[in-house]
C-alpha cells in the first residue's frame, strides 16, 4: 500500500470505479456515503456511513486521507466546504456550486461564447405566457437532476399550467433541440493547460437515461475538433482539478450545443477502463492525488450498453461473454426499474 489515501463522497457505481481503479495504482481509499447499502462498499477500503452534514464523521473522514474528492455532484456545498477546510476538496467546491445548479452552469458556459439551448428560469405561475418562445422545450429543476429525473417535456402554456409546480424549487426551461445525435467529452485536467482528453463519445439516450455509447463517434471533423476546444476551454477557466465530462447535442444543423457539464467521471467514460491504457477513473485519481500524467492511447474501438433494472439478470445467470466482453455488476442490493445496475463493454 502506498501511503497515499484518497477520500470519495458517494458510494454508487462511479464511487465503486474509483475505488476499484485506486486500488491498482495502491492507493487507499475511504467512502463516505449516506447510504448504508452502498455499493461501493464493495470495492473500497474503509466505508464510512454517515448522513452529509454529520460533522464527527467528516472530521473522522477527513483525517482518514490526504485528498478528497466526490462521485456526484449533488453534494451539498457546505459539506464540501467543511472537508475542504481540512483536507483538499478536488475539483474545487466552488466549481461544484456552479455546475450543481443548471442556471448558473448555463450563464457560465454561455459567458465563454460556447453554445447552449436557448433557456428561462421559470419562477412563478404568472411567468408562464411569457414563455412561449422556448417552447416546446424541456422543463428541469434547476438543482439535484439526475438520468432524467425532475424533467419534463412541455409542449404548450396549458401543460405547464397543468403540472402544479411546487415553486419551493427552481426550474428552467429549456428549448427542445432537434437532435440528430448527442456526444460527450471526457478530459481529465492536471493543471493549467495540462490535460488528457479522450476522443468524443456518440451516446443515445433512452426515457432521458444514457443506454449506448461508443467510439468513435459518427461526427464530422468540425464537431470533432469544436467538441474538443470547448470542453478544454471550459476545464481551463474552471481551473478543474480532475476528470470531468461535456455531454453535447448536435441539432439536424450541424450545430453543436453544450448541453450540460458533470464535474466527475462519467458513464459514457465507462469504456475508457477497457478501450484506454488509462481509464477515467485512474486519470482522475491520478490529478487529485497529484501523481505523474501518463499519455493516453485508445486501445480499440469499443461500445458500452447499460444494463437497466432487470437487465443485469440475464448476465448473472445464463449469459456468456465473449473473450472481447466486459461486464460490470454494480452490485446494488435491489434491482429497480430505471436504475443502472450494470454495463457491457465489448471492444470492436
Ligand atoms: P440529466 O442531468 O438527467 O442527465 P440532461 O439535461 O442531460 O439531464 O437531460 C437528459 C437527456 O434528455 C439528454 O441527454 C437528452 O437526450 C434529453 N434532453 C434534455 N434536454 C434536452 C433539450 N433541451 N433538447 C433535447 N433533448 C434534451
Ligand atoms: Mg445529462
């Protein structure tokens, strides 16, 4: 064991990733999670069950390690700033403040002249006629989405009217783009205008939850290199620490949009553990915790389903994988509809 320990909030599939990529370069690791059936429980070295503003046991886990990073980004920033206080946060909470809350993530990308769907904050029922122009659009809370959860697709005033949205929350409307398709970046930053950056990523979406992805994506070279500079140009002026990911929509234009950041690794990533010599999640342990930056070579073309409630069961019994076949459980104690309980790499 090296001496090195790095902490992780949240304890889902992409905390069990981390952890299970820690562990290869011999690095420690310790979850905090709030719940107690955490997957990544499995993976890690110490699990630490603990609801997020329990300050013992954020002293506890921060003296536990040298680096602390997250698997999510709904953490709530006092949490961060807290573990930030006593052990290095990465990437910076103030990063996370932006990119939690859809918009001040708009405001911010499009600040940096980089596209995004024509969007509104939606406050209060009398707002509602003014709103025609973006519709039909896509109805989001401003906070705590995830795999299309708190998402609507809205048609007309009537709709909206119909909905009762409890304005204890924010929402923003977003214009509906016309896809052709969507892609995401994947760049790991290891400080000023010192990155990896994977090829992009074509993914497709079912009911809102990424299903597919695979290299190399079907894009013109313009979208490939254009792809590429606004995800950099983005990493750089959030001075990101870490493996982040840009998830992009292509309209039947050709335009490209920036659709939203996720300031972690990513699912469309999760065929870069097989594809790549480093993967995501090595890359990112590997910023945070200040270790050397190796150049990054694509091993094979490759795509990636995910497994989705009882999906994954067919894998745990009679299914065989051929020799060009991954395939990760994620352990989850309960299989759920909608939930992500797996995936299959296979290297094309
Ligand atoms: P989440 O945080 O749940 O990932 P996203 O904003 O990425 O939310 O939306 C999930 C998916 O829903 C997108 O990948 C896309 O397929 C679809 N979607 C969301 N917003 C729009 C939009 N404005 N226009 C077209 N499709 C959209
Ligand atoms: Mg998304």
């Amino acid at each position: 064991m090296s001496e090195i320990g790095l902490g992780i909030i949240g304890g889902g599939q992409l905390g069990s990733m981390l952890a299970a990529a820690a562990k290869k370069i011999k690095i420690k690791t310790v979850i905090f999670s709030d719940d107690n059936d955490a997957p990544a429980q499995n993976f890690c070295d110490e699990f630490i069950y603990a609801t997020y503003n329990n300050k013992e046991k954020i002293i506890e886990f921060a003296n536990k390690v040298d680096f602390i990073t997250f698997e999510f980004e709904n953490i709530p920033y006092e949490t961060l700033k807290q573990m930030n206080e006593l052990k290095p946060v990465l990437p910076k909470p103030s990063v996370n403040r932006i990119i939690q809350h859809r918009l001040a993530e708009k405001d911010f990308i499009n600040n940096l002249n980089i596209r995004t769907t024509r969007y509104v904050a939606v406050e209060k029922q009398s707002d509602f006629e003014l709103l025609i122009d973006f519709l039909p659009g896509m109805l989001k809370t401003t906070t705590l989405g995830y795999d299309g959860k708190g998402q609507h697709l809205i048609k007309s005033v009537d709709e909206l009217n119909s909905l009762n949205l409890d304005f204890s929350r924010g929402y923003i409307l977003e214009k509906l783009v016309k896809l052709k398709k969507e892609i995401s970046i994947i760049i790991t930053r290891f400080s000023k205008n010192n990155y990896e950056i994977y090829e992009p990523i074509e993914n497709i979406h079912e009911d809102q939850i990424l299903k597919y992805s695979k290299i190399p994506a079907e894009i013109s070279n313009k979208i490939f290199n254009q792809s590429k500079e606004w995800a950099i140009t983005i990493a750089e002026e959030l001075k990101y620490i870490g493996t982040m990911c840009v998830e992009f929509f292509i309209d039947r234009n050709e335009n490209l949009y920036v659709n939203e950041v996720a300031p972690r690794v990513h699912n469309s990533g999760h065929l870069t553990i097989n594809a790549y010599n480093v993967s995501q999640f090595e890359n990112h342990i590997r910023a945070v915790c200040g270790l050397d930056k190796i150049p990054i070579k694509k091993l094979s073309n490759a795509k990636m389903i995910n497994l989705i409630g009882s999906q994954i069961l067919p894998y745990r019994k009679e299914i065989k994988l051929d020799k060009n076949q991954f395939l990760f459980d994620y352990l989850k104690k309960e299989v759920k509809q909608k939930r992500k309980m797996g995936h299959l790499t296979t290297l094309v």
